[in-house]
C-alpha cells in the first residue's frame, strides 16, 4: 500500500538480481536508498513523483531483497563501481539509456560514482545528506569519527560488526535510527518492521558490512584515482539542517569542485530526509529534477 499503483520488479543483471518498484509516467527518475535500509524509505515522496516521472526505487545490492553476493578478498563486490554497475543495467533492461538520479546516503554515494562512471547516462543528479566519500576519509578528525563511528566500526575484519549487530539486529537498528533522525517517530510502524525484516538477514549484515569496508578501501582508490575529475550534468545536494553534515561540513563548497553546476540547501530535518521532511524533499526535487 505504501506504493500504490507500482509494479514490483526483480531484475537479472550480471551476478546479481536487483528488487526494485517502478511505477508511473514521464521521465526516468531513479532513487537510491541508503543505509540501513532499503527502497521503502521512498514510501512518502514515490507516489506524488509518479504523477511527473516514471519512478525506480530500487534495493542496492546486499540490502532489501536483492542479491547479497560475496563481496570478495578486496570487497570489490561492494565497491561503489559495481553497485553502480547494477542500476545503469536495471535502467538498461527497463529501456532507460538516460535518466535522473537521486540517492541518499549510500544511496548517494553510489549515485556520485554512477555519474562518473557513466556521466553519458546521467541527466541530473540529486544527493541527500552527504559530501563526497574521499573528502570524509582524508580530513578524518575526532568529530568526524564520532558522528560517524559506525564507518570505522563496520570496517572492521569479517565477522566482528556482524557477530555484534546479529545478536540485536532490532536494537542496534532502532538505535541507528534514532541517532540519526531528528525524530524516529517519523518512520511508521510497519515501515520499520520491513526494515527490520530485510536488515535482521545475516548476510543483509555482512553486506552492508562490505559496503563499508569497500568504502575505506577499493573506493578510495577509484576516488583518488578520479579526484580531478568534475560530474558533468547538474547537481542538486540536500542535507539536514539538524545533522551532522551542517554542523561539521560545508556542504555545497565540498561539492563544488566535484561538479561542474551544483545547488542546494538545508532542510528542517535530522539524517532520513525524505520521511522527516517529506514537503520540502519533495517540493526541492520536483524543482529541480523537473526544470
């Protein structure tokens, strides 16, 4: 019901199925989740964008009910490039060549490398509470750690993170939530219970674990590799004026030298933009992605 009138898809591509909605007309406008959770977390914006685009809100690899492949010696199998990889062949076998992105949190970050990476089938791109991964690793200090203590923590060897968070998958989630929402009474009840049914899969686990080792690892050396490089078509960034990025960062002039045309700006709102400020999500993207 949170997704009235869309189709629910699961997609073959390379190694991996991918889950995904897809619902109405217009424009192809393509939604990443981030962590942890999974397409769901669209449940209030899907719909109103559906009457102006033909919305995917898809599940990353690893997370929801898509594949949870092995993420391999170098955790490429999580790298942002593969994860990337994925959505421009779901676009691919849906008929979408070019198309819209918006991503939040992981979400985003995947987003930022498919645009690098396929800058030719990237129209717009819109990321949400997030400045680029290399730029948070190289200038790395105590506030940063501590925000963001579950970057270092998940990064730890196979299988300490997974050992400790599958003893309370249900607490160690409702925590996450909580610390960083502004507030966590926003996520309706049987939307949290579907990311509590998707997260509490062990391998959903050791996946998002692989996520974030491959960021402290195989995606920094793509990033520097690529650090010169500028995102070529317009960039929209969005972040929580009650969290951490507004506190610690300047977010537009971290994203500035990434892309050629950047804008944006704060919304009322902690980490979990689009169900804590679902009007002014929605409202800043339709503007943006619309225009």
């Amino acid at each position: 019901m949170r997704f009235k009138g869309f189709e629910r898809r699961r997609i073959a591509v390379g190694e991996v199925e991918i889950n995904l909605r897809i619902g109405g007309s217009g424009p192809p406008l393509l939604l990443l989740h981030g962590y942890p959770q999974t397409h769901l977390m669209w449940h209030k914006l899907a719909p109103d964008l559906a009457r102006s685009f033909t919305v995917i809100a898809s599940d990353l690899r690893g997370y929801g009910d898509s594949s949870k492949p092995p993420g391999g010696p170098d955790h490429a199998g999580y790298s942002k490039r593969a994860m990337a990889r994925d959505q421009v062949e779901v676009m691919a076998a849906l008929g979408f060549a070019r198309f819209m992105v918006a991503g939040h949190d992981r979400g985003g970050r995947v987003a930022h490398r498919l645009a690098l990476d396929h800058a030719d089938r990237v129209t717009k791109l819109a990321v949400l509470d997030i400045v680029p991964t290399y730029d948070l690793f190289k200038g790395t200090d105590q506030a940063f750690a501590t925000a963001y203590f579950h970057w270092f923590f998940l990064i730890q060897p196979f299988d300490f993170p997974e050992r400790m968070i599958g003893r309370d998958p249900a607490d160690y989630l409702a925590r996450i939530v909580a610390r960083w929402g502004n507030d966590p009474r926003v996520v309706p009840p049987d939307v949290m219970t579907e990311y509590l049914r998707c997260f509490s899969d062990p391998a959903a686990i050791h996946a998002s674990c692989e996520d974030y080792r491959a960021a402290a690892s195989i995606d920094l050396d793509h990033d520097g590799a690529d650090r010169e490089r500028r995102i070529e078509c317009p960039l929209l960034a969005l972040w929580g004026e009650k969290g951490a990025m507004h506190r610690m960062y300047d977010v537009l002039g971290m994203w500035r030298p990434r892309a050629r045309l950047v804008e944006g700006r704060a919304l009322p709102c902690g980490h979990f933009l689009p169900e804590e400020a679902p009007e002014e999500t929605l409202a800043a993207m339709r503007a943006f992605f619309g225009g």
